[in-house]
C-alpha cells in the first residue's frame, strides 16, 4: 500500500478516540509550565534559595534532560518492540515517578540550603526525566499510526489541544488551590491520560508494519529530517525569544504587569480555538504550505509590537489573539510533518522514538539558545528590568517582536525552499 494510497482508505479519527488520545497531553503540559515559569520564583521569593545557585542548579539539569533525550527515544523503540502494553507499563511507571517528584518539589522538608539544593536537585532531576521519557512514548504513540496529511495533523491537533488545555488550566489551578491539591489534581489527571492510552493500543485506521526485528535508518542518515529540524529550531528560536521576554516587556515596556495572567490566557485561549481551523487548511492545502502561511501570519501579527508604548494594553491585547491564532500552525503541523519523514524514511514502527528523542531535544533546546540569544543581547543594549530609559525599553521592544520576525521569516523561506526538495510535504488529504 502507497503513502499516497493510506488517506482515501482510512477513516477520520473522530472525536472520541481524538480526546483519548488527547488526554495524555493536558498533564504533561500542566507540569511544564510550573517548571518553568513558577519553580524559580517560588524558591527563590518563597524558600530563600539565592538566585546564582538556582540559576546553575536548573541549568544543570536542563542541559543534562535535554541530551539524554536520544537515549530515552532509542528506550522507547525497544520497549515498542515488545509490544503496546510493555510500553504502556513503562509509560504508567513514568507518570508514578513524575507524579511523586512534582509534589515532591513543592514539599521540601526544610528550608536549609544543605537540604534544600539535592533536595531540589534530586526531585528536578526525577520530574524532568520521568516527564520526558513519558512524552516521548505518548508522541511515539501517535507518530506509529502514521496515514495521510491530514490525519497525521488531526493526531498531533489533538495532543497539542490537550497541552493547550493543560497550559490553560496550569496557569490557574496552583493559585486556587496551592500545591500540594495540584500535585494531587495532577496525580489524578495522569491517570485519567493513561487510561485513554490504553483504549488505543490498535492504530485507529489501518497501518503497515514493518518486521519489528528490523531497526529503522538513523535519522541524521536522511536529508528530509535534517531539513526539518533546522527550519524546526529556526522558528523556535523565533517563537522561544518572545516567551522568555514576554514578562519583562509587559512590566516595563508597557507598564501593565498586572495585565499578564489575562494576556496570556487570551493568548493561549485563541490557540485552541485556532488549531482545529489549521488542520483542516492542512488536509485542503497540505502541510507546508500551511505552516508557512501560520508563519507569515504570526509575523504580521507581530509587525506592530516594537512600536506600542506603555499603556497600550488593549493593542497589544488584540496582538495575543492573532498571534495566538497564528500559533495553532506551529503546534500541529511540525509534528505531522515529521510522521511523514519518519514513516517515508522506512522507520514507521520501528524507530520512532529515536526520532522524536531528537525532536523533543531540539525542543528543549531552542528555549535554551533564545535565552541565551536574547538576553546578552539586550545587556549590550543597555536594558535593566525595572528600568524606565527610552532608548533600553526601545531595544527590548526590537528584541520581544523585531528579532523573532527576522527569524521566523528566515524559517519561512528555508521551508518553502525545502518544500521544493520534498514535494510529498505539500500533498493534500
């Protein structure tokens, strides 16, 4: 049976199985944000710990989760090897150790720093690697379905619905019911995930296979997935820099911390609402073409950022929701793009993991090199948090939007001359 062939034959994925397989990416999600954004503040502001030892401590441990990446992917081909409840089990046992260490990273038994600093780095460690082998089989999950265009982005629109819905609630729940009830409330929803796993250990339509003996082609081997990946970490990056910046820009620029928590949710809120329009583009224009279109979207949306001056909350409001629409491009489509690499590339069933490990790598990655971009370029230009110098607030409003523009239509045109040498990345359907 052709690729070409799959999409006219298989079914949709409807809705049910759609919000089975969907499940899994809300507490996964939910647990990312508190890691990054709430877990420094909170030791920091709350447990005494000094910033220079926190700073190196998750740096540390970032670094270290994000290369171990490849070798969790390689893990979870062998544990696909030995079938869908073997790597259930160990996505079961993942989401039991990732359970245990975020509540464990709230409830320190003291406030020693003698205590304190394994303390952390130990339940650090344990949360980021359980998080990260436990993604990595769920996305392999999907990827080994494969199928046409547009089923490939209906799978990847309902576990990015999922983590768009755990973004959203994770950004509310910790200030409503403290910690130890979300780590409870996260316990709760990782079970909930895994038991609509488990409903899907047949692929929803059918799929070839390939001995399971056989292990698939390196994915550095093949020029389809190095071009991928670049134009993949070329439009992070673009997306990364605004994430790292976006409190500094709100607070100082505009004058509007407050406005924060409501931006984001608009942000996020439009994101969901945009994603099911993306994949339906996808399945009529094809997936490419489609992304790069979000691209274009998302830097016209952008265009106007670098000239808002404080006060200007409710134009920068109406930025959150295009650009939030705009981001349902980037959440779908790479991924469903990557399904059809893997599965042309003649590693369908059998190497998935190892490509995502990469993927999920670039990933962590990419929030990496825009910090480390983004912020010593801003130092050079003179900007302070807190500061109220025009000529620093300008260069941080060049770097929030001007920056990720340039990039991400650099990303733009590297796609769209990479489509040339993969024509299969427009097909339709």
């Amino acid at each position: 049976m052709s690729a070409a062939a799959l999409p006219a034959q298989q079914p949709s994925l409807g809705w049910r199985r759609g919000l089975a397989y969907g499940a899994l990416g809300l507490p996964l999600a939910f647990v990312s944000l508190p890691l990054y954004v709430n877990l420094p503040y909170h030791y920091a502001s709350q447990l005494g710990l000094p910033l220079s030892v926190l700073g190196a401590l998750m740096l540390a441990v970032r670094a270290f989760d994000a290369l171990v990446d490849p070798a969790l992917g390689r893990l979870a081909d062998a544990l696909f090897r030995r079938g869908t409840r073997v790597a259930w089990t160990a996505a079961a046992l993942g989401c039991a150790v990732l359970a245990l260490a975020f509540a464990a990273l709230w409830l320190p038994p003291s406030k020693e720093a003698s205590v304190l600093v394994p303390w952390l780095a130990a339940a650090l460690l344990l949360c980021t690697l359980a998080y990260s082998g436990v993604s990595i089989v769920y996305q392999s999950w999907g990827a080994r379905w494969g199928g046409g265009p547009e089923l490939r982005a209906r799978v990847t629109g309902w576990r990015e619905a999922g983590s768009l819905a755990g973004v959203l609630l994770a950004s509310v729940l910790p200030v409503l019911l403290g910690w130890p009830a979300t780590s409870l409330a996260l316990a709760a929803l990782l079970a909930l995930g895994l038991l609509g796993l488990a409903g899907l250990r047949q692929a929803p339509w059918p799929t070839t296979r390939e001995p399971a003996a056989v292990q698939g082609p390196s994915p550095w081997r093949q020029a389809a997935f190095r071009q991928l990946l670049a134009v993949f970490i070329l439009n992070g990056i673009a997306s990364a820099i605004p994430a790292t910046l976006f409190p500094f820009f709100v607070a100082d620029r505009l004058q509007l911390a407050h406005w924060q928590a409501p931006l984001l949710l608009a942000y996020f809120g439009a994101a969901v609402l945009g994603l099911p329009l993306w994949v339906r583009a996808a399945g009529r224009w094809g997936l490419a073409p489609v992304w790069r279109a979000g691209m274009v979207a998302g830097v016209l949306a952008f265009a106007i950022t670098p000239g808002l001056d404080a006060g200007e909350g409710t134009a920068f409001a109406a930025v959150c929701i295009v650009s939030g629409l705009a981001l349902g491009a980037d959440l779908a489509l790479p991924g469903a793009l990557l399904t059809g690499v893997i599965h042309r590339g003649g590693a369908g069933s059998r190497g998935e993991g190892l490509y995502l490990g990469w993927w999920t790598c670039a990933t962590k990655l990419n929030l990496a090199l825009a910090a480390g971009l983004a912020l010593p370029l801003l130092a050079a230009a003179g900007y302070r948090s807190g500061t109220t110098d025009p000529a620093a607030l300008q260069a941080l409003a060049w770097a929030y939007a001007g920056l990720p523009c340039l990039l991400k239509l650099a990303a733009a045109a590297l796609l769209w001359r990479t489509e040339g040498l993969n024509p299969h990345w427009k097909e339709r359907g």
